[in-house]
C-alpha cells in the first residue's frame, strides 16, 4: 500500500514517494511534504535548469545551485527558468 502526504506542491493528498530522494534533512522533508506526481514535475523542470546552466551535479557549486531551485521550487516563490530559454528549440 503506497502511503499518502499532503503535497506541499499540489496543495492536496497524493500518494508519497517510496523513500527520501537523497540524504541530509532536506531529503527528509522532500519525502514528508512532496508527492511522486511533484516530484516527476520537479525533475522535469530540474532537467531544463541542469541543460540550460550546464550544472555539473558532481560539483558542489553544481548541487548548491540544483538545491537551492528545489527549495524555491516547492517551499519558495517558484524556481524559474532561465530568461533564454525557448521551449521550442
């Protein structure tokens, strides 16, 4: 049986990830607040914002920043997308 949170995202109940997506605290609340539907939507968005800033995830300049859109992503005013970006191509 899947457990349910309230999505601090969606706004309403949805079914909870399995496990915390990464260590630490923030990992923790991430699993606690978020649904997987906010969370797919995140790593969507999060792939744009890895592409468009050429983040390198292994570095922690690369992390600091990723960290820091997720947490505007879901508790902030919103992560934005670069001004430069163009869906269309």
């Amino acid at each position: 049986m899947s457990r349910a949170v309230q999505c601090v995202k969606l706004g309403r109940e949805a079914e909870g990830l399995d496990r915390p997506p990464f260590k630490g605290p923030l990992g923790q609340q991430v699993f606690e607040q978020v649904s997987k539907e906010a969370w797919r939507q995140w790593l969507e968005h999060s792939k744009i914002l890895i592409n468009e800033y050429r983040l390198d995830l292994t570095s922690e300049h690369g992390q600091k920043v990723w960290m820091t859109e997720l947490e505007k992503f879901f508790w902030g005013d919103g992560s934005t997308l670069p001004p430069e970006f163009n869906p269309e191509g």
